[in-house]
C-alpha cells in the first residue's frame, strides 16, 4: 500500500495498488472534477504528478493525451492508478474558480484602501 498525498488540500489517504487516482481522491474526499464516469472521453479529470510513482499511462490514456503532457506528469485521474509507492498530486484549480479567487482578491484589495 502507497499513501497518495492531494493537493492543494494536504489531504493523504492509503491507497491500495491499481486503485484509479479518481477512487482515492473520492475516499479522501477530495473533488476531482469529471463527467464521463472514467471513460477518459471528458478529460476533465486532468492531475499533475507532483513525486512519487503512478501506473504507466494506459492505451487509452496514451491516445487521449499529448505526449508533452504525459512526459510533464499529466495523468487523467480515472486512468492513472496508484502503485505501492508513496505519491504526491495536484489537481489543478479549474479556470472559473481562479477567475473568482483572482476577483475577490482585487476586492481584498480595494476595501484596504
């Protein structure tokens, strides 16, 4: 058993090998955004490995992702699966929530002026 570590959240779970990243984020509970139910047809489950180690890309993975991204870390969370190595991932802010934390900042921001 590998520990998988999210992030931004911090949040660390056991996980079990061959378990989907999608599967211990939701034991976590932590929110890795999809719509296809693990098919790798939405590709919104996009995560980046930060260290550690998770399964090679799948075939299918490998035909739905840039090799750029696959050689940069980016995995799709319902494809990638944990090993017995301990593991570090991030699951990227999504545009609309970075839009309205960049917002409320510059409100922060006003309202000290």
């Amino acid at each position: 058993m590998g520990r998988v570590t999210f992030l931004p959240s911090g949040k660390s779970i056991k996980s079990r090998s061959g378990q989907t990243m999608v599967s211990a984020a939701a034991a976590a509970r932590v929110v890795i955004p999809q719509r296809c139910g693990g098919h790798a047809s939405c590709l919104m489950c996009r995560i980046v490995l930060e260290s550690g180690e998770l399964s090679p890309p799948s075939q299918l993975e490998r035909r739905k992702m840039p090799e750029k991204d696959l050689e940069q870390g980016v995995r799709l969370g319902c494809q990638a699966k944990a090993t017995d190595k301990d593991c570090t991932i991030r699951i990227p802010e999504g545009r609309l929530k970075s839009v309205v934390q960049a917002a409320l900042e510059r409100q922060r921001e006003e309202n000290e002026d």
